[in-house]
C-alpha cells in the first residue's frame, strides 16, 4: 500500500477549490524556502 513520506506535508483538499490547494502548497514551500 502506498504510504505518505514520514515528512509529507497533508492537505486535505476535501472542501477546497484547485486554487486554494495550489495556494496552501506555494505558502507551504516559500515558508520553508530559505531567503538570501
């Protein structure tokens, strides 16, 4: 069976549109994105 990574980030998409789920991956990503 296929498992998520010890590390995922989950996102319940159930209740959200396509734009509010590529919202919360881009916010997830610059959150962890070190700036210079």
């Amino acid at each position: 069976p296929l498992k998520p990574a010890a590390d995922a980030y989950i996102i319940d998409s159930s209740e959200l549109t396509i734009d509010q789920v590529f919202k919360l991956m881009v916010d997830y990503v610059n959150s962890r994105t070190v700036s210079n």
